[in-house]
C-alpha cells in the first residue's frame, strides 16, 4: 500500500508526534481497492514478541538497531516508521499488533473480534484478530473501515452487525477511565510508568475522569497459555513431517508444550475465559475506557525472546497488557505517549467496549492531537 501524494517522511525520531491523514473515516469509498507493495516479515506463525525467523533472520528496531522492534508483526511496524507504505496490516493472537507497535512508535488496533473477517480460520482460533497499523489513529481507522465486514466463510464471526466506524471529536471530555497498571505478570517499568502517569494528566486536563482499577478475572496468564499452546500444537501437526525440523525451535517447544495438555484443562480454561469476558462486558459497560501501559516494558536488545533481567514465560511481559484483551475480544489501540531517556518509544493503551472501535480510535486521536 503506497505513499499518498505529498506525505511527509520523516525518522524514526518524529515519531512521537504521529502525522494526520486529513482524511475521515467516512470518506473511505465502498468497494475501494489498495495496491499491495510486499508482505513484512514476522516470526514463525506469529509464536513470539520478537521479530526474527531461520527464513528472514533478525528484524531490528529503527530508533536503535541494535534493539528488537518486538513482534509479532515487527516487519510491518518497521515498514510503517520507515515510510515504506502508510497502511499496514498486522495479527494479534496476544499483542502482536499492539507490542510492536509500542516499542516503535506507530499506532496499532486490535479490533473487536469479528469486526475483520478471517478466512481460512486462524488455527489460534477466537484469540487471533487483525488489524491496522500506521503513524495515526485516522490512518488506523480509515484503513479498518475497508477491512471490516461480514464474510459469511467466516463462521467464527457471528451474525451480529456492529456499530459503523465513524470518529468523534471530543470522546475524552467527561469520560470515565479505569487505569489499569497491575500486570498480570512483571513490573513496569519505571520510565513507560513515569509517562504513562503525564498521558493520565493530560487525559484529564482533556476533561476525563481517572480512577484505578484491577483487572477482574484470576488465572488470566494459565488461561491464555493453555489457549495460546493447545493452538500453537493444533498449527505445529500441520506441518509436513519432512519439514518440521526446519522449524524455529522455540516454536516447536511450545507445540510440544500444548500437545501435553489435557482436553479437561482446556475446557477449565474455556470456562475461566468466559467468566473473565463476561466481567469485562460488565466492567467496560460502566466505563468509557480502560487505559494502561500498552507493554511494561520498552525495546529491548535483539537476540533473546525477553530482556535478560527478565525470567518469566516466553514472551509474556511484554505482552502483559495485551493478552488479556486477547481472551476478551474487546478493541484496543496503542499509541504513543513519550520516549525513554535513551530515545525509545513509550506506548499508552486505550481499550473499550466491543464494538466501541470508533470510540477507542477516536480517544487515541484526540490524545495524539493534545499531546503534540
């Protein structure tokens, strides 16, 4: 998907003041068509929060080369922060969309599941979504509303219409916030918590009110695994028996892993998620938002899946904001919200009700333009 006529392109150091399309949502035509420029690279099967494969190598970051840009759509963050293109599309099975494009600097939407057809199936089943990436909220939105709609190949989306993708102005002035900042898993980081702190400020100065909260629901990080695993088992058996030992071994310990789980654990898990997506149903009808950090942490040096301070399951941290989102299906977006001491991206997380993805996109606006 090509440049527009007289777009700016600018360095990865101009990016926390992302550039506006001008163009609105509405205006995106029925029926409208994009070229397509080349496909991005990302891990094997999209398993980790890392970008590089035994096919493509390493894929680095490009406000440090010497950092990941995270993952798993880390090709089509680098492409969106270099200018190669300005719509981007990426998959989110657990913060693949919204990780790197924390740690990059770009804006990133997990829709509302269904809100985007997926033929065939995902074998990550009602976890996967797929969404926009791009240097705007309104580039996020313009391009969500062509890829959106009912595909009737796509039984996993139901029948239900979802509310049309218009933006609003002014979504922030008496909304009600909850401020998650309690990770299921890891600390924060003290600078993303720092800046994350001035995007609540401004928020509220925008007329919001902020309050914290926690997340409803236990188990949330078992429950994922057990998901997340079991589907990585189910793509790994796919795989011709010749070829599976061309496989990132990283991959195949995780399908390894998901193979050993019992049919009875995954039922237990499919229940706890139902209970925790009915609280968030309940939670998100009370507030306007929830808004978080949109990963603990910030790029880290290429090679390993997690900082080496970090010991924890694979990839997990960095994905600790965004997984959850993942069992729950709700839309969520990040967008930037400040730089580390050593010029690396900070990323703020909006997520709202489903089918409220005008509204997220339209608060992710509205804090771009305030925050400039």
């Amino acid at each position: 998907m090509g440049q527009r006529p007289g777009r700016e392109v600018r360095q990865p150091h101009d990016i926390d003041r992302p550039m506006h399309s001008g163009r609105a949502v509405s205006e995106a035509a029925p029926g409208c068509r994009a070229v397509l420029i080349g496909l991005t690279t990302t891990p094997e099967f999209g398993w980790k929060a890392i970008t590089d494969s035994p096919l493509t190598g390493v894929t680095r970051n490009p406000w440090n080369p010497k950092m990941t840009p995270g993952g798993s759509s880390g090709g089509a963050v680098v492409a969106a922060a270099t200018g190669a293109g300005v719509l981007h599309i990426g998959t989110d099975g657990g913060g693949s969309i919204r990780i790197p494009c924390s740690l990059t600097g770009m804006v990133g939407l997990k829709p509302t599941f269904g809100r985007v057809a997926a033929y065939p199936p995902s074998a990550f089943g009602t976890v996967a979504h797929i969404g926009p990436i791009g240097r705007s909220a309104e580039d996020a939105a313009a391009m969500l509303s062509v890829m959106a709609g009912r595909d009737i190949d796509d039984w996993n989306q139901g029948v239900g219409e979802l509310p049309a993708l218009v933006l609003s102005e002014g979504v922030l002035k008496g909304a009600q916030i909850g401020l998650w900042t309690k990770p299921p898993y890891g600390v924060v980081d003290s600078e993303v918590a720092a800046a994350v702190a001035k995007a609540v400020t401004l928020l509220e100065d925008l007329g919001a009110y902020v309050e914290p909260i926690d997340l409803p629901g236990e188990d949330l990080g078992e429950t994922f695994r057990v998901h997340w695993y079991s589907a990585a088992a189910n793509r790994f058996a796919a795989v011709p028996a010749d070829l599976a030992h061309l496989c990132d071994p990283g991959f195949v310990a995780v399908a390894e892993a998901g193979a050993r789980i019992l049919a009875s654990a995954l039922a237990a898990a499919q229940l706890r998620r139902a209970a925790f997506g009915t609280a968030m149903d309940r939670l998100l009808a009370k507030l306007d938002f929830i808004v978080s950090p949109a990963t603990p942490i910030t790029a880290f040096e290429v090679g390993p899946e997690v900082p080496g301070d970090v010991i924890l399951d694979r990839g997990i941290n960095a994905g600790s904001f965004a997984f959850p989102i993942n069992l729950s299906q709700q839309p969520a977006v990040s967008t930037p919200c400040g730089l580390t001491a050593a010029g690396l991206p900070i990323g703020l997380q909006f997520v709202g009700a489903r089918g409220a993805d005008a509204k997220v996109l339209s608060a992710a606006r509205d804090f771009e333009r305030a925050s400039r």
